[in-house]
C-alpha cells in the first residue's frame, strides 16, 4: 500500500532530493549532520563556514486555516520560530550553537495574507532571537526578502538561511559506533524558555497531521490550503474542527493550537552541554524528516541503532495514529513521537547531560544504544509497547 504522505505530494524518504544531490561534494566531512565547509571568510584553516537554509514547511497552511477560522494572530509567530529552528538546531548538531546570522525568505500571496500577518511574522523574528539572547545564544538578523509571489505561493512560505563561522576544534563529527549509548531529549511538555504547553509535533509530518486530524468542511471552504492536485479523498480526513478541545494534563487545549506547537529548540541546552561534555559526544541528530530513520543517513559504518527506551508517545501522535490506519511504520518515520533530538555518547556522560537537561525542565534520558553490524549493513530498531519496527538502509 502507498504511504499516504507519498499520496499527499510528499515523502520522509526525500528520495527525490537526495537522488538530485547525490552527486553534489559534501563537504569537510561527510558524515556531518551539516555541509562544513572551507573558511571562506578569513580563509583560515583553523576555522570553517556553515550555511543553512529551510522554512517551516506546509505548517504555513495550518496556521492560516486557524487564523481565518479563529482570528488568533499569534499562531504565525510559531510559524517563524518553526523556520528558525529547522536551521539553528540542525547546525547545533555539529557545535555551531552562538553567534549565528540569520536572513528571512518570506513569500505571500498578497491577496490572502495581509500586513498585519506580515508585521506579525517580521517582529516574531526579533522577538525569538532576543530570548535567546537572554539564554546566552548570540543571533543576528542580517534582513531578508519579503515578495509578492502569488502566482506561486498559495498562502504564505517562510524560511530562513542562517550562517555560522567556527573553529574546527569545536566541531562535531558524527562518528557513530558500538557501545556508544544514545540520550534522548523529549520534544513535548514545558521548559523554562517556552510559554505554554507544547505538543511536540515540530515541522515535521504536518501535511499528514493537517489532513488526518481536521475536518473534509475544509477542503471546501480553504482550497488554497491544499495542492489541487491531490485526490480530494486524502484531504482534510480527520473529525477534528481546529478549536474542538483536546484534555491534556487536566487542561483544555485546542487541537489546532496542538498541532501548531513551536518546533522547540534545543540551542540552551546544547549550549550547557557542548560546553561540559563536548569531548564525550560523537554525534548529535536532530529527528525532523525521517523520524526515527534520520540517524540512518549519518552513520559512516555500519552499526545496528537500537532504540527500547523512548518517551511515552505524546497526545498529538496518539491520536493522529488513532484516528486513521496509519501503521506505527509509518509514524516513527515521519514523526518524531516525542523524542526529537539524540545524542549518542560515552556512557559514562550519561547522567551530568541527562542533569543538565533538568535545568531547563527537559527530560532526556537513556533511549537506547549502538550496536555492531551483524550482516554489515546500517540499521534502526525502534521498539515500541505493541511492535517492533526495523528500519534498514537501502
């Protein structure tokens, strides 16, 4: 059976992507979560350059169909969190975690987003990097580009690139082998940089979120949410409207508000980390696209990843799975069901990163461990309270 996210016009695997790219130099150092490359600032062989680009996906179009429908403006400022942190915490994931630039890529169509959302979008930027200032993470806003482009933007898309110079020395490497243990971050809940509760849903999956948990009367009344190519019977599946009340912690929460939840970032933390048990870490994954997979693409032998030990699976993945017959095969490969940032580390680091984490009211906790290769191949694991899912890279 096709994967229903390949049937909406999208794939975890990125099988296009990567066969486009496949050919493109890697870099530095292949095995690196991000491209290092030469430092063409100062051409000093003791530094080396990051760049990063990404957007916040098709989160846009969620975030504009609760808008319309409840008028809540603010949504659109985790829109540019969301899009900030698909790029800080990608490339905090080989030491780059302070003095960051930044540049906005913002298209609209015109007709649809007015410029009260794109005020509110513009000053969410500044407002995400000044409490990272006040959390000791040093980011700059170089400007950005903000266009009319109607004729190809469907509501809204917003991305950043963001830059970073740093010396080799304090790189990461993922270098992943057996008998490393692998610590994991929760993704869900409230730290102590973060307002409210979050669903831990990221900017990963939502065009199958959106689709599976929200009701076909908005397949009429917000077509410019949704590609026209897509069979209107996989859109807008779900029972949910976006302000029925989900019971979480004996609160109510809107599922629309569920669903939107910031991507948090890992940079405060990482920070403590990195400085304290830098020596100790050989690599650092952040669980977007791909899930639990993504470990697969940054392992440069081969090694069996065994993951037994996860975080509880949040509401918001319980019940996207549980209002459709999406296999847990298919939901611990787009999402990442509650644990979204992996360190794979020695041992004996375990419990001084897992305090740490505290700190800021993040759990993070042993979730597994890395394993020899036994038929010389790269595999994951992942298993669950009902199944046990294997993941083999092709």
């Amino acid at each position: 059976m096709e994967s229903k996210y390949n049937l909406r016009g999208v794939s975890a695997d990125k099988e296009d992507v990567h066969a486009a790219i496949i050919n493109l130099d890697k870099g530095l150092f292949p095995s690196a979560f991000c491209k290092i490359l030469p430092d063409f600032v100062a051409n000093d062989e003791e530094y080396c350059n990051i760049m990063h680009a990404d957007t916040a996906g098709t989160k846009t179009s969620l975030a504009y169909l609760y808008w319309k429908e409840t008028g809540d403006i603010s949504v659109w400022e985790g829109i540019v969190q969301d899009a900030i942190v698909m790029n800080t915490d990608d490339m905090a994931c080989v030491g780059c975690i302070d003095n960051i630039i930044l540049s906005s890529t913002i298209g609209r169509n015109k007709a649809l987003i007015p410029k009260e959302v794109l005020a509110t979008l513009i000053g969410a930027t500044s407002k995400f990097i000044e409490k990272m200032a006040d959390l000791e993470v040093r980011i700059v806003l170089a400007g950005g580009e903000t266009a009319d482009v109607g004729d190809i933007v469907r509501t809204a898309d917003v991305g950043f690139t963001a830059f970073g110079r740093l010396k080799r020395k304090d790189l990461v490497i993922n270098k992943i082998r057996s008998g490393q243990v692998i610590i994991g971050f929760e993704s869900y809940g409230q730290s102590t940089y973060e307002t409210e509760y979050n669903s831990g849903i990221g900017s990963n999956g939502l065009t199958m979120a959106r689709h599976e948990l929200f009701h076909h009367d908005y397949a009429d009344k917000y077509e410019e949410t949704y590609a026209p190519q897509i069979d209107r019977k996989y859109v807008y599946t779900g029972k949910f409207k976006v302000d029925d009340n989900v019971i979480i912690g004996g609160r109510n929460h809107p599922i629309g508000k569920l669903a939107l939840s910031p991507t948090r970032t890992y940079l405060p933390v990482l920070n403590e980390i990195l400085k304290n048990h830098k020596e100790s870490i050989h690599g650092i994954i952040h669980a977007t696209g791909g899930g639990h997979t993504k470990v697969l693409k940054y392992c440069d032998a081969p090694v069996h990843i065994l993951k037994d030990n996860l975080f509880e699976v949040p509401p918001i993945f319980d019940i996207i799975q549980k209002s459709t017959d999406t296999s847990l095969t298919e939901m611990y490969k787009v999402f990442n069901m509650g644990t979204r940032l992996e360190l794979y580390i020695d041992a004996e680091a375990a419990a001084s990163i897992i305090e740490i984490s505290a700190r800021f009211n993040i759990r993070a906790r042993v979730i597994g461990r890395v394993e020899g290769s036994k038929d010389n191949s790269m595999s994951v694991t992942v298993i669950t309270n009902t199944e046990t899912l294997v993941y083999q890279e092709k």
